[in-house]
C-alpha cells in the first residue's frame, strides 16, 4: 500500500529507478512490490514570474511503520534518486490512519 508521488523527476528517471526501488523497500516493509504504488507527477513550477525546474520531492504515503522503517525507506529512495542523476532529493511521509482508509467502502481499522 505504500503510495510514492514523485515530483521534479522526469518519466525516465522514474521508470528507470522504480524496479530496483521497489524491489529494496518491499524487502525493508516486509511486503511484496506489488503492494507499491508509484506515480511521476508533470508539475509545472514558477517562481518570480518565470518558469523554474521543480525541486525534487517524494511523498510517501502509507500506514505507520515506525522510525526505524521510515529511515531505511527514506535512505533508500534518496540514493535511488540521487543515481538517477538528480542532485538532492527530499523525501516526506504522509501518514494514514486504518478508521480512515477505505478499499471498496471497508475502512481498514477495526
């Protein structure tokens, strides 16, 4: 269920890091890739009335696993995206609440 959003990195960087990105955190979360979901936002950024390169920013959503995981997924994902040839990355995580994610009407608390 991991949700990443990328955002100032190009289709290409994305498509080229997303297998063996998702190959590392389904082993650090204990999951399998296809739990992932992985998304390349086209934004377009102005700043002072010009067109700017968007600063590149990933956004993971997901439920809780501790600092420990956050850590290991937040390294991981920086050093994918600093090889893909951008030179810093920042990484923020969302977090879900099970009484308040629902899959087909079923939230996922108790």
């Amino acid at each position: 269920m991991p949700h990443l959003v990328c955002r100032g990195l190009s289709v290409e960087q994305v498509r080229t890091i997303s297998k063996p990105l998702l190959e590392e955190l389904a082993v650090i979360c204990e999951c399998d890739t296809s739990n992932f979901m992985l998304e390349c936002l086209t934004v377009t950024s102005v700043f002072d009335g010009d067109v700017v390169n968007t600063y590149p920013f990933i956004e993971v959503g997901w439920f809780d696993r501790g600092q420990s995981i956050r850590d290991l997924v937040a390294k991981a994902i920086t050093e994918h995206c600093l090889a893909s040839g951008v030179p810093e990355v920042e990484v923020a995580f969302r977090t879900y609440r099970e009484d308040s994610y629902y899959t087909n009407g079923q939230h996922y608390g108790n």
